[in-house]
C-alpha cells in the first residue's frame, strides 16, 4: 500500500491569500463596476528594465543560430553572471564571496525551501513570526515540527518580532542550530542594523548554528549604513548562506531568476561532530535536482549589472519607495503606528484591531485591499501589511479613499 507523508497533513491550508481572494470576489459581486485597488500581494507592477529586455533579446536570437544556440548549461549558473555577482553584489561592498559560491536559481522560494534537505532531520530550528511562510511550511512536509496549535507548531522556537524589539528580535535564550533570518523584511518591512546583525552572526559562531540570511529585498535599502549582506560582518562566511532574488529587484517574478550564496568555508557536522562543507553538500543536491536557469534568463540577469541596468533598476525601486513613502506618511498621520516603507517595499500597520476586521472595512469602505498581518503568524495579530507594488495613481487613489472612509 503506497503511504503518503504524514506531515503533510499537518500543513494549515493556505488559507490567507484564498482567503483575501474569497471576500474580494464576494465584495466584487455586490458592488460590481466599483474599482478595487489592490495594495495586497507583493508582487511588481512595472516592467524588466531596458537593459534586461534588449539583453534578453539577444539571447533568444542566439539560440536561434546553429553557431550561438546552447543547450544544458552548468546547473550552478553560467560564470558571466556568477562573476558579476561576486564582483557588483558582494566584493564592491567588502564581502570576499567568488564566483563559484553562487548558485544561480529560478527563485528564492525554491532556494529557502529547499535548503532545509541538506540538515539533519532532528535540527532545532528557529524561524521569524510573523514570516515569510515557506521558511516555516517547508520545514513542517520535512517533519521537522510536531502538531499544530493555538496557532504554532510545537518544536519551533519562534523569533517574535514585536513593538517591544522594533520587529527585530534577539538571539534566543535556548540553543538552536539553523536560523531564518529576513532583512528587509516581509511582511514587517523592518531593516537590521549591523550591530544586530553582528549579534546573530556571534551567537551563530558560538552555538555551532547556521543562519539562513534572506536579503530578497535588498534592493529596496537606501540607507547606506545597512548592512546589504549578512557577509558585510566578519566572520559569518563561516555561519551564514545568503539567497538574494531579482524578483523585486528587477521586476523578475515572471521572468525566474535568483541565487543563493554558500561560502565554501561554511561548515555543517556529522552526527559524530566531524565538519563537512555545505558547499559540496549544497552542489550535489542542485546538479542533481536542479537543471539551471535558462541562458536568456542569465543574460537578462547580468544587464542588471550593466550602467543602464543599475540606473534602470534604481529608477524603478525608487518609483516603489515613493509609494511606500506616501502609504507610510499618511497613515501615520492618520494616527496609525507603522513600521517599514522607507528601505521596503512594505508597510506593517498596526490597526489596534482584529487583522480580519481592518481588512474587511479597507475593502468595505475604501475599496482598498491589504494583506491581514495574522495570516503570517501570530504576532501578525492585529496588523496589517499594505505593500507598495502599483503604480503612484493607484496608491494616490487608494490613500485618498483611505482617509475619508476613516474619517
Ligand atoms: N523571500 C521573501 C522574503 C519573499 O517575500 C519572496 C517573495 O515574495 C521570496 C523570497 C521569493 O522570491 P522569488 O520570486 O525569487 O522566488
């Protein structure tokens, strides 16, 4: 008899953005031929940049020549782009990654996902809530957690991101050994400094941990003194793997293309404490698993690092963060306490009420949809995560709407 994997089953339905989209269709319905603005799923709205485009172009026509076509590349990513990453994202801020620890990808997703495979199933684990949710879901198909519960899994430390740590948390007080961190971060928008960064890195370094640095929105970091990669502070090439994206970096969501850094100095252990290279261990589940990312894809990836490029998507993020910037503004003056907005593309709003209940009267009053912060764990209770992927008309709109249904 074929058994399925039980863990599955204690996976929660992936009830929020379903959700989101059953009341939207509902409110639609009663009030068909009113306009909705949807300030809710991060995903971009503006187009590849130029450079990407042309390049990309080009790339296709290759494939059509017998002379240029490719077929299979290496599954870690071709070194045009591999070089330029290690230069342009991590060498020209002081971070001494090469090229051959990047592995090229067709997402962070998958990356964040599947990293996990590689650890020991009895790993303790501690992960952000609220989170990205396939940190945690991943995890749990891998039986890694007990039951669910009051809204948590047992055998997860959570790192609780509140008003009381500005949704940046601390080390924990009890050991684990792999840890999910997200900066800038979504849903909370919150940035890490540093110091605090450092912290995680010293704890990592102590306890023997790993840290799983998720920099997919890094892009949006106009604040110089940020750390853009967790391998800006000394000493986490030996306790850190970053992934990066250019999902919202270069409006590649639908495009597919990302990469994952894993420093061959990082090391994992042997249930009898011998070291082993993560690197080695990371290279034989992506040849195996994993054929690469398409040719034009790499070739529109590497125009981001071209002087167009960089303008371009510059120019684009900026045009997000000045959304990000009214959103911010003028629900704080409507007497909301946020978080995020200024080096993310998302705002955490604190509602002072049922995360559910702020939604329904966004959508009933404004026509306005945001994402509730309580479908991305329990500390999300009570917030919401409005996001500043659309273009300035719709958000001027949606905010206008805004303040006179809460008026
Ligand atoms: N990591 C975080 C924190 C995200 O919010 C997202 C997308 O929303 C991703 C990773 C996924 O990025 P990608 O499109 O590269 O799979």
């Amino acid at each position: 008899m074929i058994k399925i994997n039980e863990h599955y089953l204690k996976l929660q339905s992936s009830y929020l953005f379903s959700e989101i989209a059953k009341r939207v269709s509902a409110f639609q319905a009663a009030h068909p031929g009113r306009k909705i603005i949807k300030l809710g799923i991060g995903d971009v709205t503006r187009p590849l940049p130029e450079a990407c485009i042309e390049a990309f172009h080009k790339a296709v026509d290759e494939m059509a020549s017998i002379r240029t076509f490719r077929g299979y590349g290496p599954e870690q990513g071709y070194d045009f782009l591999r070089e330029k990453i290690a230069e342009e994202d991590f060498r020209a801020r002081g971070a001494t990654i090469a090229a051959d620890e990047i592995f090229i990808s067709d997402g962070a997703k998958c990356d964040t996902g599947n990293i996990q495979e590689i650890f020991a199933v009895d790993s303790r684990i501690a992960i952000p809530d609220p989170v990205y949710p396939v940190y945690l879901d991943t995890n749990v198909m891998a039986g890694r957690t007990g039951a669910f519960a009051d809204g948590r899994y047992d055998g997860i430390v959570y790192l609780e991101s509140t008003r009381a740590n500005a949704f940046v948390p601390e080390p924990p007080e009890v050991p684990v050994d792999l840890i999910y961190l997200c900066f800038p971060n979504n849903p909370t928008g919150a940035t890490i400094t540093k110091p605090q960064l450092r912290a995680w890195v010293d704890y990592a370094r102590e306890n023997q941990a790993l840290i799983l640095f998720d920099a997919a929105y890094e892009a949006f970091l106009r604040d110089d003194s940020l750390p853009r990669s967790i391998y800006e502070i000394e000493g986490a090439e030996e306790v850190a793997l970053e992934f990066r994206s250019y999902s919202k970096t270069a409006g590649f969501t639908g495009t597919r293309c990302a990469y994952t850094v894993v420093p061959k100095s990082c090391m994992a252990y042997t249930a009898n404490g011998e070291k082993r290279s993560l690197h080695a261990l990371w290279n034989r589940r992506h040849t195996t698993k994993f054929n690469g990312v398409s040719y034009p894809v790499q070739r529109a990836a590497e125009a981001v690092y071209s002087k167009e490029g960089k303008a371009q998507v510059r120019a684009s993020i900026d045009y997000y963060l000045v959304n990000a910037a009214l959103i911010r503004k003028e629900m704080t003056a409507l007497g909301y306490e946020c978080i995020g907005g200024d080096n993310s593309p998302y705002i955490w709003v604190d509602g002072r009420t049922d995360s559910w209940a702020f939604f329904d009267m966004l959508l009933e009053k404004a026509g306005v949809v945001c994402t509730p912060g309580a479908g991305f764990g329990r500390c999300g209770k009570g917030y919401i995560r409005i996001s500043a992927f659309n273009n300035h008309e719709n958000v001027e709109e949606a905010i206008e709407r805004i303040k006179q249904a809460l008026s």
